[in-house]
C-alpha cells in the first residue's frame, strides 16, 4: 500500500494500563480503530471510559502498553520521545477544552507558537498565521491577549494554532465543553470546514448534537469499543 491509501490511523489490540497504587489497571483492554483519510470521526463514551487516554495515544502523547499502532503507514507503536514529538509536530494539530492558549503572549503569537519547532521558514508560518486568523474570523484580534476573546473566539485561535503546521490529522477533546451550545455550533461547522478541506478530524464528546457533525461515531465503554 502506498502511503496515501494507508489509513490515518490504524489501531490492532491496543491496551493501556496505569499503575496505580501498586496495581496494574487496564484502562483499554484491546482497541481496534481504522480511521481513513479525510474522516471526520467522533469518538463518545461515558466518563471515564478511556476517550482521552485514547486520544493521548492517537496523539503520540502516550504509547500503548500493548498492541500496535500505525499512523499515516508508519509504525510508532515503539518510538522514542523524540521520535513522537516529531511526528506530532508534523502530523497532528490539537485542539483542547479549556483552549490551553498562553496568557501573556498575543493571538497571533500563539498561532505561531507550534511553528516555531518545525524546520519550516519563519516568513511562511508568519504569513500563514496571518490567513488562519483570517479564516477563522479573528483579523481584528491579531493583537490581543487570550483573556480580552470570548470563549468562542479563543477556541477559534486554539483551531488556528493547532493547523499552522498543516497537520493532515486535527485532534480534538471536548473542544465545545466551555461553550455555549450556539457558539458550539459554530466551531463545530469551523472543523466540518477543515474536515472539507482534506483534514482528518477526530473529536471527543460527550455531546449527541455535536457527535452529528461528524460523519462517523464509535463508542467506547470500559476500554472497549462498542460495535
Ligand atoms: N496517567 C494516569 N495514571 C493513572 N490513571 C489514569 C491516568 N490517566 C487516566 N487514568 C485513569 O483512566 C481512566 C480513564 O480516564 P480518561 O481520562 O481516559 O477518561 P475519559 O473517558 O476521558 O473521561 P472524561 O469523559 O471524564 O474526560 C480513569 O479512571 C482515570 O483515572
Ligand atoms: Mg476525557
């Protein structure tokens, strides 16, 4: 197969465990998932069932205790930390609940901020940053701290940031879960526009009228996937 019918992410058997005092508690107890590219998939399960320790893995944040995982046709079930920084930095683009931008920094800095660990020309990531902000309706906040934006625009920096490195893969975990359910929708349709413009998305929620802007839902309880 060549690389661009290789799936997004591929997952065989995977577990996760934690040690946790003194014992070894299987978190996920041997999860398949194959999403393709250009899915958008959401990912649903009640608390503590494991969605974001999934989503750690899909994300090269954490390794699997057991099982394989293959991303973009590569292999990276065993990799160093090094290893999975680079390929976070190249192939993922995260987007998080609480918009985890930094306060003293200004929008557009905070856009530019993951480019800064990439080998990409600094001209490129500044003017890339200029149209994301654009496209994400944010032109006239370029220059303001995180703390003077609405929740609904600080998670529209948080989406620019997380695509100033053209990843192929957006990640995102209860992205909508400060918002209010209007400007949910609204970053909603901002990753159903990524998702049209070739991304691959996965986002967690617990959310039934967000789950229905992705094109595929799969369930996971007590670490396994429902089928
Ligand atoms: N690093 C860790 N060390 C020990 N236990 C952990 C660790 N990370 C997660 N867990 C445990 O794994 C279980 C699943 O956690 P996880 O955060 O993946 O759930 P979740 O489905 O995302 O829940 P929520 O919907 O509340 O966010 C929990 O019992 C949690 O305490
Ligand atoms: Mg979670």
């Amino acid at each position: 197969m060549d690389e661009i019918t290789q799936p997004m992410v591929l997952m065989d058997q995977v577990t996760k465990s934690f040690r946790i005092a003194d014992q070894d508690v299987a978190i996920l107890k041997g999860i398949d998932l194959n999403v393709r590219r250009g899915e958008f998939v959401a990912v649903m399960g009640p608390s503590g069932s494991g969605k974001t320790t999934l989503m750690n893995l899909i994300g090269c944040l954490d390794v699997p205790t057991d099982g394989r995982y293959v991303l973009a046709g590569r292999d990276v079930t065993k990799l160093t930390d090094d290893e999975l920084s680079v390929i976070r930095n190249e192939h993922i683009g995260f987007v998080f609940q609480n918009f985890c931008l930094i306060p003293y920094a200004t929008v557009y800095e905070n856009v530019l901020l993951p480019s800064l660990y990439t080998m990409k020309s600094k001209n490129d990531a500044a003017g890339r940053a200029v149209d994301l902000l654009r496209m994400v309706g944010l032109e006239h906040r370029t220059r303001s701290k995180p703390a003077l934006l609405s929740g609904g625009e600080q998670q529209r920096a948080g989406i620019a940031r997380a695509l100033i490195n053209s990843p192929e893969l957006l990640l995102a975990d209860e992205p909508t879960g400060q918002l209010d359910s209007r400007t949910a929708e609204d970053i909603m349709k901002l990753f159903v526009r990524m998702n049209a413009d070739h991304k691959t998305v996965i986002i967690i929620t617990h959310d039934p009228n967000i789950a229905g802007y992705a094109s595929r839902i799969v369930r996971i309880k007590d670490g396994l996937m429902e089928t």
